[in-house]
C-alpha cells in the first residue's frame, strides 16, 4: 500500500512540473527584470535560444512573469522577445511513422562562386522590393494576450533594428573602445533600449560602384588605383563585388562577390567608358539591394557590415527609377554608401544650366552618405584619390554594430528618425556618433 501511495505521489509531482509552461527566448538577447519596464534593474541577460518558465500568470499587456536557472532567478521578460509553448506534442505524434512524402528529403546543393560578367540585372518592381524587404526582416507582433490551442506553439517575432555607427572626436579621429553604456539610440526623439553593442570587427560585405560614363574617362586609371587601395585591405572574411554602369541598359556586375583579391584587380583593371546617359539612381538600386540581400540571414552570429563605395560625378540622366524610390530602399537597408563625387568637371560643360546641375550632383551624393550613416568626398584633384581610399578602409574598421527593440510596435510603414548620442570624454572631449538618419518601420 506505501508502494502505491508513493506512486500516486510521484505520478502528481511529475505532471504538475510538466504542467509549468516554458518558452524560448527568439531574439538575439533580452533581459530579465525586477519590474516590468523597459528601465528597470536587470536581474539577468538571456540570450537567444535560453529557456523561461512561467510563474503564476502574473503578467501585464505586455510583459510575462518568468523564472529561469532551474527557479532561483525571477523576473518579468518582454511577450515579444519569447516564443510561448503550451503543451508539448504527446508521444504518440512522435512515433507516428512518416509518410513517403515526408521521408524524402529535398536535395540540397552548395552555391559555387561566379565569375563572369552577369548583364542588366533587372529593376524590382515597388512591390518586389517591399516583398523581399517583408521577407528578410522580422515582423513585429502586438503582445496581447492569445488564447493557445493544444500542440500549438506561438512564436512572436520581434523586430530588431541594427545600426552601422562611426563615432569621431572634435577632430574627426575615430574613437575605440566604447560600451554599451556609452551609447543612447532615439527614436523619434523616444529613448530606447539598447539590446546589443559590437565591438569587434565583423565581416565586410561591399561593392565597388564606378561610373564607366565619358565624362570620368580622365579620371577613371586613378579610380581603379583607389579600387586596388581598398582591396587590398581586405580580410580573408570579407567578400567585395566590382560594378559598372553607364546608362541603364549598361549596369554590370564585372566580378561577383568574391574574397579573392586577384579577381577582383583584375576586374578593375578590365574597367572602360563608353557613351551613354548615366543611371546613377539605377545603378546604386540594384547595387544597394544586392548587397544587402548577399548572405543575409538575420542572425545575429553571422552579422557583416554593408556598403557601397560609390564613384561618379553624380550627374544622373538616364535612370528609370525616381530617387525617392531609391531612398525608401536605403531606409529598409543597413547599407552604408561612401560617395566619391567628380562635380568639378560638371561646370565646365557647355550646357546653360551646368552649374545648377553641379549643385544637384552634390546634393544627391550627400544625402547618399549622410542617410546611410557614410561619407562623401569631391576631391580637388585626382591626386587625392590614394588618401581618400585608405581614409574609407580604415573607417569601414572602426565601426559599431549597435542594436536596439523598437518601444514603438505600431508597423504602418512611417518613417522614424533615429539619433545616437555618446557620453562625453574623460576629459569632457566632446564625441559625436554619426549613423542612419532613420529608417521606415515595417509594413503590416
């Protein structure tokens, strides 16, 4: 009789524990706090991939009671940082046997690199950018309430939003060696919670955009000398694609994405003009949307830095895209563009309206770098192209990779302005971040 007692006991205590519901944490990490606000004292950092138990329904619209490390930390967890996992599948579901459809796996194949010319990539339509865009991007969820039916597992993705940040002192040297507490991202002018800061260096992911037009026949030996420049500072990890354009029926990429150096000087080296209305927009589109979609899994272990390095005299005359289409684009992406400006040359053209053309240009270029968080540069003189080179390489290596939860969940596709502020110096040397200057919010 004690032996069943026993068993009855040991039956109970079991299916109460299994009873306890858990879930995982989805985003790169999160934490576990005393109260639930985005303010309050941490208690633990979890990472992605960690487990919660849930602790007696106490929870608020938009925060859960949770336990962790077995139940000896307890703390509330944003809803929308973990998936949430009722029951588990009963065993008889798991030993239920495949069917022959399901037992055939699909064959899988290894992507080999390509090496020759790939002509007139094609223009995504609006509404194949915004579809890719929805598709490589986590979408945000409401945390409210849901009622969970059995062998039903919710999985609430959260957007995470990164950013590429430079931070320089007053004399525009880079500065090295900050943390997270450094750091301060707004949002529309909302604080918010900053959720990761990397400071070693990551993978570079870029393409090298040259206008092969007439106009930039003079110039185009020295930009292919600047090219190698910046190839050659490479790391074995990073990849660089090499572009060319003239009008729009002539944007092609010459070398695929590739880590080899020799390939990618000698694609350089095969660079020519030729006639043709220039399609700058055209041409950074399809580049810009290239490199952010080349190895771009979203996670936060495989995270490379993206940019292009633009060099044209900015004078765009044959693209078919508008250029607010092109800056919705850079708006979905982290992609960074340095520009390398030749407008000097647009003002001695016969055309009446040279001038006004030229301050287009400029204006067109700088935009490109200060929305992405770049740098633009209209050297004086084809001699400065070596400096101006090995000036970009060594900025694409002093970079924060900064991350933060948006606190506004609304996805009506607006566009939020984003600032990051750093402390003050030592010895209250004054230090400014320079960034993207917002982003468009995910689409419902």
């Amino acid at each position: 009789m004690k032996f069943i007692s026993a068993t009855v006991f040991t039956f109970v205590f079991a299916v109460s524990i299994f009873a306890q519901k858990q879930a995982e944490v989805i985003v790169a990490s999160t934490h576990l706090r005393k109260s639930p606000d985005v303010s309050a004292e941490k208690i633990a950092t979890l990472q992605k991939g960690d487990t919660v138990v849930f602790e007696k329904s106490r929870d608020n619209a938009n925060w859960f009671f949770v336990s962790t490390a077995g139940g000896t930390l307890k703390g509330w967890i944003r809803k929308d940082t973990i998936s949430e996992a009722k029951k588990a599948l009963p065993a008889s579901e798991k030993s239920k046997p495949k069917s022959a459809e399901q037992q055939t796996e699909k064959p899988t194949t290894k992507p080999t690199e390509k090496t020759t010319p790939i002509a007139q990539p094609t223009i995504p339509t609006p509404n194949e950018t915004a579809k890719t865009t929805a598709e490589n991007t986590d979408s945000t969820v409401p945390a409210e309430p849901i009622n969970i039916e059995d062998n039903e597992v919710l999985r609430i993705d959260t957007e995470e939003v990164s950013l590429n940040v430079r931070v320089v002192d007053s004399g525009f040297r880079p500065v090295k060696n900050l943390n997270q507490t450094d750091f301060k991202i707004y949002e529309d002018g909302v604080l918010q919670p900053v959720t990761s800061v990397t400071t070693a260096e990551v993978p570079i992911i870029n393409a090298l955009v040259i206008d092969n037009s007439r106009s930039l026949r003079e110039q185009l030996g020295k930009i292919i000398e600047a090219g190698k420049i910046i190839v050659n500072t490479n790391r074995d990890t990073d990849q660089t694609s090499v572009v060319r354009f003239v009008s729009n029926d002539k944007i092609e990429i010459v070398q695929e994405f590739t880590p080899n150096k020799n390939s990618l000087i000698n694609a350089l080296e095969n660079l020519y003009v030729e006639g043709g209305q220039t399609a700058v927009i055209d041409a950074i589109f399809r580049t810009a949307k290239m490199v952010n979609d080349y190895q771009n899994s979203q996670k936060r272990e495989d995270v490379k830095l993206r940019s292009l390095i633009v060099v044209s005299d900015g004078d765009d005359r044959g693209s078919a895209l508008p250029e607010s289409q092109l800056f919705k684009l850079l708006r979905e992406t982290n992609v960074q563009i340095y520009a390398i400006g030749f407008t000097k040359k647009l003002t001695k053209d016969a055309d009446s309206d040279a001038k006004k053309r030229q301050e287009k240009a400029k204006d067109f270029l700088t935009k490109l770098a200060q929305e992405t968080g770049g740098k633009v540069y209209f050297p004086e003189s084809i001699e400065e192209l070596p400096s101006i080179a090995t000036e970009i390489s060594g900025e694409l290596r002093t970079q924060y990779l900064l991350s933060y939860v948006p606190t506004n969940e609304n996805r009506d596709g607006s566009f939020r302005k984003i600032k990051v502020e750093v402390g003050e110096g030592k010895n209250k040397e004054k230090r400014t971040a320079i960034t993207r200057t917002g982003r468009n919010s995910q689409s419902p």
